[in-house]
C-alpha cells in the first residue's frame, strides 16, 4: 500500500512559463546529479534550454540522465538535439524505441508518458508538462495549459527510487551494461514542509490500477465538490458509476474537458458519455480558449492530484504515468482557484437539453467514433468489460 507522507513542500507550476524556469534553475545549480523523463523533448524554443542547461551541467561534471520515450522521441527529437545532448555529455535512453507503423503490435502502445526530473535528490519536478514549448501546437494563439509541481521533502525518496529503477530496467532490456541498480534501496531524505503527499505510478506489472484507486477512493469519499481537469477523458464503467453516485449523493461535479477538437476519434468517442453524465446531474465544462493539457482533480477543501495521467484508456491501461497526490488545503485552494479561473475565462457549458436535441447527424458521428474505439481497445486486447460493458437485453 502507498501511503501519504508528511513533511514535504509542494509548488503548483502553471504550464511552461513558469515550469520551465523553475526547471532549468534547479538544472543549473545541480551538483552531483540529474535524472529526467519526457514523453516529448522537441527541438524548439523549450526544448532547447533545458537542452542548453543539462549539457552545462554535464560540462561542469555532474552526471545527467535523460529518459524519452521512443515513440514521442520520432515525433520530436531530431537527430540534431540528440546530437547537442551525448556530445554535451547527457546519457541519453530511450524507452522502447522500436516504432514501426508497418509492423504493428498492441504493446508498442505500452509508452513512458511520465514527466519527472529530479536534481541532487534535493528537489523533484513532477506533472503533465512535456518539453516543448506551450505555442507548439497548431492553430494557437493562446498557449496551452498545463499543470507541475516542485517537491521537497520525503516524497522524494519513491521519486528518485523510481526513476532509478525504470533507467535499470530499459537499460537490462536493450542489453546495456548498467552503473544503475535494478532494484534500488530506499532513499531517505528529510522533511522540508508541511504537507503531506503520496507519488503513485501506473505500470504494467505490480502499479497496473494504483493511479486509477485513488482517484476512485477520493470520488467515493466526497462531501462538497469535485472538479477534475482532463485532457483526454474516457474513463471507465466504475470510474463513471463513482463520479454518478457522487452527483447522486449531492456533491458538485464539474469536469472540465478539452473543447478543441485535437485527435478526432478519441473526441468524438468520449462525448458518447456525456448523455450519461448530464442526466447523473453532472457538469461538462468544455474549454475552448485554447489546448488542455492538463490532467489535475481537485476534491473536496483538502484533497488535489497534479501528474502525467489522463482517464482514458492509453493512460490507465497502457503507458506508464505518474502522478502527485497531496492532501493539504492550501495546496487544493490553490488549484482550485487555477480551475474555477480556467471555467469563468474559457470555457462553454454543455447544457443537457441542448445536448439530448442534437441532430442525427452529430448523434451518429458521436457513437459512430465509440463503436470504433470499442472495437480498437477490443483487437488490441484492452478494456474488456470494465471499458466497454455487454448491454442489458
């Protein structure tokens, strides 16, 4: 069981602008060590800097690991950022690196979509931003938003172990001799805080559900109100039956969700839900002002999470994620402000009678895109009843 942990001080970031700053100077005044893991390091604006700060640091003798995952490195890390890292002296991974659309498999599926650092084992970075910059993305003029932490404290002790055992691990898979124990003892490191705190992981060996539970364990205990911010939300059978009994019982639930239209199978797929959802009394905020990243909960005055996972089956069946649980006031007023700004200055209302009068049209594109997903997660061997129940005859 993973438990919460005292002691830590833990810092909302809000997207690149200050995320990235926070990065690069922690980067900067590293002495002994730097571990990082990306989803996507892309050469631009961002990526560059944070390139520029770890190759200054391996310059200067500190030992610099970076860990990105294969797919997100085709996409974006061109053979020119990863030349400026190893030539600088960065140890550079890459998890699972053997993309090939001609040869299709379902575990090729089975990504690294953590966003971690850590630094001298004195401060750690954890959340959905990846490097790239947050105007990196087509069509946009405002940036896109995203949520990290800066932790201090103990909580950097699962952090670090973590980090060092997944290096271990891709480094035992590729055949390559490893300086890095595959499995790591404990590390101890002291209160520096307040608050309290617990780092979870989703793999798919002993963590396949932990992220998941606790969502599902702070859905359950509710009293006041929920607001989760997701990106891709398509969450399954019992994650949705949690958030409808909670409407039931009186709680507010508000979820706000990407209103942009960015891959069109997963969008249309997950407003299939949305009937559901509304006629549960819950609230469907979709924002339009710009690209949602973020993947962030707050629950209650007391209960918030900031980290890598999305609801939806990619991220609570198939990648690995990370994410921060923090139980503190202070630290969930503080998001909570974040998300109720975020609805007042950009998003639209899905109002259930306007919903349920849609035309045919958009009806038959909205489960046209289910049925397709559901027969998808079905050849790749994914979801089952949980995602997709057998329907009442």
């Amino acid at each position: 069981m993973i438990r919460f942990t005292p002691g830590n001080t833990i810092e909302l970031l809000r997207s690149g602008g200050e995320f990235f700053p926070a990065l690069t100077a922690a980067i900067d005044v590293a002495a002994r060590e730097i571990w990082l893991e990306t989803y996507i390091f892309a050469d631009d604006y961002a990526g560059r800097g944070v390139a520029d700060a770890l190759v200054r640091a391996a310059q200067r003798g500190v030992a610099v690991r970076v860990l990105v995952d294969g797919w997100g490195a085709k996409l974006y890390l061109t053979k020119a950022l990863e030349r400026t890292l190893r030539t600088g002296g960065v140890q550079l991974l890459k998890y699972r690196p053997e993309v090939a659309p001609w040869q299709f498999r379902s575990h090729r599926l089975r990504r690294m979509h953590r966003k971690l650092a850590h630094v001298d084992r004195e401060v750690a970075f954890v959340g959905g931003i990846n490097l790239i910059d947050d105007m990196n993305t087509p069509n946009q003029k405002p940036p896109r938003l995203d949520f990290a932490v800066r932790v201090r404290g103990p909580l950097l002790g699962p952090i670090v172990q973590s980090m060092q055992r997944l290096w271990a691990l891709v480094e035992l898979v590729q055949l390559e001799r490893s300086e890095v124990p595959l499995f790591p003892d404990p590390v101890a490191v002291p209160p520096e805080g307040r608050q309290t705190a617990k780092f979870v992981v989703r793999d798919n060996l002993r963590y396949r559900r932990h992220i998941e539970r606790a969502y599902l364990a702070a859905i359950r205990t509710a009293k006041q109100e929920i607001i989760i911010a997701n990106a891709y939300f398509f969450p399954g059978v019992r994650f949705r039956h949690a958030l409808i009994a909670a409407a039931q019982r009186g709680v507010k639930v508000t979820l706000l969700l990407q209103g942009r239209v960015e891959y069109r199978l997963l969008h249309y797929a997950s407003r299939a839900l949305y009937g559901q959802l509304l006629a549960a009394g819950v609230e469907i905020a979709e924002y339009h002002r710009s690209f949602l990243h973020a993947k962030v909960a707050v629950v209650d005055d007391h209960w918030a999470t900031v980290g890598s996972s999305n609801i939806d089956p990619y991220s609570l069946l198939m990648a690995r994620e990370a994410n921060i649980f923090v139980r503190d006031a202070h630290f969930a007023d503080q998001l909570r402000i974040e998300l109720l700004r975020m609805i007042d200055t950009g998003t639209r209302y899905v109002e259930r009678e306007r919903w349920t009068g849609r035309s045919p049209l958009a009806k038959a594109v909205t489960w046209v895109a289910y049925g397709m997903v559901r027969v998808l997660m079905g050849v790749m061997g994914y979801g089952g009843e949980d995602w997709f129940p057998k329907r009442k005859r």
